[in-house]
C-alpha cells in the first residue's frame, strides 16, 4: 500500500524502479502488483498538485521501458519478462466508492491495455 512519502511523485518513480530491480536481483522473470488505487492521488514533488492514476500508469510504464532498455543494452534483455498491475482496492469500501474503483479500472484498462492484467475487489 502507498502511504507517506511514496504518495509523492519521485518517491513513487524510484520506488516502482527499485522494486523492478529488486525483482531482477531475485532472479524474478515477471511480476505482478498490487497498488492501492483508493489512494486517488499522489502529490507532486513541490505538493501543489496531485497525480491521478492515469500518471501513475505512466510513471509505471515509463520506468518499465527504462528498465528493459537497461537490460537490452548490456545483454540481459531476456531477465525480465514484465511487470503488470493488477487493479487493487480495499473490499471494504462503501458502494457509491466501489462504483468509483470499478470505472476507473476500466478506464484505466481501456488507456493501458498491456499494464492492467486484473482487478482486485
């Protein structure tokens, strides 16, 4: 879950970078997360504005690409297979917020087809 300093935005990039490398270090060829998308924002770094799930993807997709560049250009393109998200929320939210998650998924699905792999309610 994304709480405290990983709700703000370059927290978030280095965090989703390292735990690509993390995942690598592991000898881990593919993985699946789960963040929590009831957090609709993070902050910018200067906390004058927030960033909505469409960026969150975007920061996610772009330090995949940075990685698999990374590892095409020393020759371990093959270590890593992918990184999707897996839409998560918690099951214990109200109605009229479930409804919220629920099309905001399916947005986001629509918007990054190859990223979203699932949903989680």
């Amino acid at each position: 879950m994304l709480k405290g300093l990983f709700g703000y935005e370059s927290a978030f990039r280095r965090y989703v970078g390292e735990a690509i490398q993390s995942f690598l270090d592991d000898n881990v060829m593919y993985a699946e997360v789960r963040p929590n998308f009831f957090d609709k924002f993070i902050m910018t770094d200067n906390g004058l504005g927030r960033l909505d799930h469409f960026a969150w993807m975007t920061i996610i997709q772009e330090e995949i690409a940075s990685k698999m560049k990374q590892l095409a250009g020393n020759g371990r393109g093959e270590d890593f297979r992918g990184f999707k998200v897996i839409y998560c929320a918690p099951r214990s939210i109200e109605k009229k917020d479930m409804k919220w998650c629920l099309d905001d998924c399916m947005a986001l699905k629509r918007a990054f087809p190859d990223l979203i792999c699932g949903s989680l309610f």
